[in-house]
C-alpha cells in the first residue's frame, strides 16, 4: 500500500488538489480491506475515537440578518461549531462601539 501510495503522491498536492491521489489511496485502503475480511480503521491502527465534531460553512450574505438566521438554523441542526466568511466590505460601514 505504502508503494503504491508513493508513486501517486507525486500527482497530488496540497488542500483540493491532493484529492484525486487521496481517493485512489482511499479505495486501495478499502479493497485491501475486503480482501483479508478486515475493515481499514484496524489495517490502520485501530479504532481512535467514537465521535467527531463537525463544523457547517455558512455562505455569506451583505445582510447581518439572513447571516444570522443562517446560522441559527445549523444551530438548530445540532451543529456546534459553525464557520462563516466575513469579508472587509461587510465591515467597513459597521459603526465603532
């Protein structure tokens, strides 16, 4: 797995573009796997934690009020950790307190 993984590496990179090399890796993974009746979480160390968090990207919008009812309704969803994109015009007439 190890060498096959080296050979593609090469064609991956950094962020988005080290995706088509990941998932080739990833279904290697997952074949090897199905080939010794193992699943790849124990091919890889085992099992490492139950649960994760995960965020919800928020897209922006010049309105504070579509914002925050967008971001309400991941809160409503169960999501705990939220990310959004505030850009410098957003802020620029937002007065001083």
């Amino acid at each position: 797995m190890d060498r096959i993984f080296r050979k593609l590496k090469q064609f991956g990179g950094h962020g988005r573009q080290a995706g088509g090399a990941v998932s080739v890796e990833m279904a290697c993974w997952d074949l090897a796997g199905k080939a010794w009746g193992v699943p790849c979480w124990q091919m890889l160390g085992g099992k490492f934690r139950d649960k994760i968090r995960m965020y919800a990207d928020t897209p922006s919008d010049p309105d504070p009020r579509v914002m925050g009812r967008r971001l309400k309704a991941r809160v409503e969803r169960g999501f705990t950790f939220l990310k959004m994109d505030v850009s410098i015009n957003q802020c620029r007439n937002v007065p001083a307190r």
